[in-house]
C-alpha cells in the first residue's frame, strides 16, 4: 500500500531528523538519503549522501553510492551516477541503476554489461533484461534484443504488452522472431 510506505518513510524521516539533530554520522545521513529517495526527492537525497559520504567507512560508502547514483539519474546527472554506482555495492539493483545511467548516456556497449551483471545476480530481474534489450535495440543488435525480450516476458508476462507498444523496437516488431518472443 503506497500510502502506508509514505506515512512509514514521514515518520521514519522525522525520527532520523532527530538523530541528526542529537549527532550528526554518515549512518544517520544514509538512512536521511535512502528516506529522501522513497519519498521522491533526489536533491535531498544526493545531499545526504554526499554528507554520509564524509567520514563514512567503507560498508556506509558503497551503500550510499548505490543510493547517490539513483538520485543522480532522477537528476539527469549520468556520467556522476555511473561513477557512484561503480562504487556501491555489488547488488542487482546497483548494477540495474549503473546500466540504466550508462543507456542514458548513450553508452550501450557497458550499459549491456551491466544489466547482464544484474541478471547474473538476479536470474529473475525482468526488468533488466528488458533494459539490456532496449540497450541491444539502440546499438542495433537484434538477436539480442530478442533474446533479452525472451528472458524477461518468460519471468514477467505483463511486459509482452509493453514490448509490443514499446517505440524503442519499433524496428524488430514485424520480425517473426520478435513476435515469437513476445507469444
């Protein structure tokens, strides 16, 4: 229920505000900056994090980058969210947002990596392997954009739909093989 995770993340906020208020560590503006980006506030976020960032060790560090990176595509700011997320952790999410930063900026070859390095972690991340198609399409690389389709509608068929429509394989669409993926 959306407005029961926002009521948790205000309440969560306000308890956080508190501890900063008492002290000020990384750990408390990590969890500010995780609670910022729930509540859809990138700038606060980034701004948290880069203050979490400051004397954090380096667990806290690898987890508001994963954090800092995700605000930092809400911003459009895709060159500095692939450096944060090459610095978090090493989960299919992190790797989801640094392949999604690097298709924004148009780098399809290491946004590829990426979202493979995402499934590798992640065999049932649909999504993922939706991004790597559309990072497969834009390089113009059809197997892949069928085989990455494949993978996703075989985890989440609601993204046959959504494939179908997608103007990102407008090219492939009347391909027996894109169709055959999509059945």
């Amino acid at each position: 229920d959306p407005s029961k995770m926002s009521a948790m993340a205000t309440k969560a906020a306000a308890q956080l505000d508190i501890a900063a208020k008492i002290k000020e560590t990384p750990e408390v503006h990590a969890n500010l900056a995780t609670v910022a980006l729930m509540q859809g506030n990138p700038y606060k976020a980034a701004s948290h994090a880069s203050k979490a960032l400051n004397g954090a060790s380096n667990d806290v560090a690898r987890g508001v980058n994963g954090v800092k990176g995700a605000s930092e595509i809400y911003m459009a700011k895709y060159d500095a969210a692939v450096r944060s997320e090459s610095s978090a952790s090493d989960t299919h999410v992190n790797l989801f947002n640094k392949g999604l930063a690097q298709l924004l900026n148009k780098d399809y070859a290491n946004a590829s990596s990426s979202f493979a390095e995402a499934t590798r972690k992640n065999s049932n991340y649909a999504i993922a392997f939706y991004g790597a198609a559309v990072a497969a399409a834009r390089a113009g690389n059809g197997d892949a954009v069928v085989s990455n389709l494949t993978s996703a509608v075989k985890i989440d068929p609601s993204l046959k739909d959504k494939a179908l429509t997608d103007l990102e394989f407008a090219k492939w669409s009347t391909s027996d093989s894109f169709r055959n993926a999509l059945k």
